[in-house]
C-alpha cells in the first residue's frame, strides 16, 4: 500500500491510500486534485471515507461518486452527499481490503468519526479529519470541550506508532503555539526545526505519530504539569480536566 497526501484547496489534504491499481480517498473536499492524481497514475477509485460534514471534506464526493461509482461511507449523524454508507463508533468499514474500525470522536462537529486500521503495510493508520492535528487538535463548533477532550483520549489510547493523517496543513502554526504553551519542551522544538526543513523544501508534514504527538501537542499534553501551569497563569480556570482543555483551546483560539 501506498499513502499520498494529496494538496487541495487552500491548506487542506485529500489522502490516497492504493495498492497500486485500486485506490480509496478520504475527506475529498476537492474532486480535481483527486481526478488528477487518479490520471497520473492510471489509479481507479474504489472507496471515499468521509470523517465530517464541513464543505472542504465533502465538496467533491458526489463528483468523484458520479465518476468512478466509488462506495462512500460517512458519518450516521451528519449530512453529507449521499448516497453512503452511515457509520458510527464500534462499525466496521471495509474498504480496499482493509477493515477500518470507526471511533466516535465529538467536538469539532457533533458526529465526526475516525477511521484506524492496526495493520497497514506493518503499521497503525489513523484518518482522523479535523479531530486531531499535528501539534493541535480541531476547533470546537458543535460540541463541548468536554466531548474534544474525550475524543482526543480515545485517540491517544492508540497504538504509539500509528500515523496519525489529519485533513490539514496547519502544523508550523500549530507549533508556534504550542511553544508558547510549553517552551521548555526539548522534543516540541527538534520537531517544529524538521517540519520547518520539510515545509520550506515543499514537503508536506504529515503523517505524524501519535507517539510524537503525546510528546509534543498542548492538547494531548492538557494534564501535563508544565501544561496545566501554563494555562492557569494564562488565563484563571477551574482544576478540572474539561476546564483547563477548554481554557487552552480558547488562548488558541485567540492566539496572534
């Protein structure tokens, strides 16, 4: 198997998963990138994996449908074009041979889902969409800090070598913050040099693992000692776990 981050829109991903002659894609919000990328490479679509409903994950899935009569499987509680096939935590989705296990994951939408595979070519994949960045994690539209924060555990619960395919190019910003967050973290600022190097060479940042994620993400880390102290200094919060995430999401939120 092979994993192509394809670039789309202003700073978004569309991931190609293929076997060299079949191909799934998730979150295309997009169909021209994928339509190209298809062309280039005499690929044919098999499946689409939606993880939410916002336009710039959904754009392009009826056309592509339309072309290459892809099965879609999205999220039960969210509208998104269908036909498709709903799925909520505890499904299964097979696609390109490969069982998907679905995992609720609340916060950024009410009914966004992820995707996790434990063996993909030797390793853990995760499809996580907008629930999980690279040094950030998604903002918190129809949901409650209390969901996100669950939803990231569910996340960080999994293997640490999985690689962790968010939806967005939103890293070096990400980082920036989570600097300001944590500034004495040794392996947040080795990280944002090497992503650095690979975004001014026009590389993409992803994949990430969840291993170096629990290392280096402010929302992963939200417990974390040096974490906590920050955000209480930052901003006067209750104790609470919930509190303390929903204080650091809102200093992001703000975030110059």
């Amino acid at each position: 198997m092979k994993l192509v981050a394809v670039p789309a829109l202003e700073d978004n991903y569309v991931w190609l998963l293929h076997d060299g002659a079949q191909a799934l894609a998730v979150d295309p919000g997009d169909a021209a990138p994928v339509t190209g990328a298809l062309g280039q490479t005499g690929l044919r679509l098999v499946s689409i994996l939606v993880t939410h409903h916002h336009g710039d994950h959904t754009g392009g899935v009826a056309a592509l449908r339309q072309a290459t009569g892809a099965q879609v499987f999205g999220p039960a509680r969210e509208s998104i074009p269908a036909p498709f096939t709903p799925l909520q935590g505890g499904d299964r989705a097979r696609a390109l041979g490969i069982d998907f296990q679905v995992i609720d994951v609340p916060g950024h939408t009410a009914g966004h889902i992820a995707y996790f595979a434990p063996d993909v070519d030797g390793g853990p994949l995760l499809f996580c969409g907008d629930a999980l960045f690279s040094g950030g994690c998604g903002r918190i539209f129809e949901g409650t800090p209390a969901q996100m924060l669950a939803s990231l555990d569910a996340l960080a619960a999994l293997p640490e070598g999985t690689r962790v395919c968010c939806a967005h190019e939103y890293t070096l910003s990400n980082l920036r913050f989570a600097r300001a967050v944590e500034p004495g973290n040794a392996a947040l600022a080795d990280y944002q040099r090497r992503c650095e190097a690979l975004r001014a060479q026009g590389q993409p940042t992803l994949p990430s693992t969840l291993g170096l994620e629990r290392a280096i993400n402010p929302f992963l880390r939200s417990r974390a000692a040096p974490v906590r102290q920050a955000v209480q200094a930052h901003a006067a919060c209750a104790g609470d776990d919930a509190a303390v995430f929903a204080a650091l999401r809102q200093w992001k939120n703000n975030f110059k």
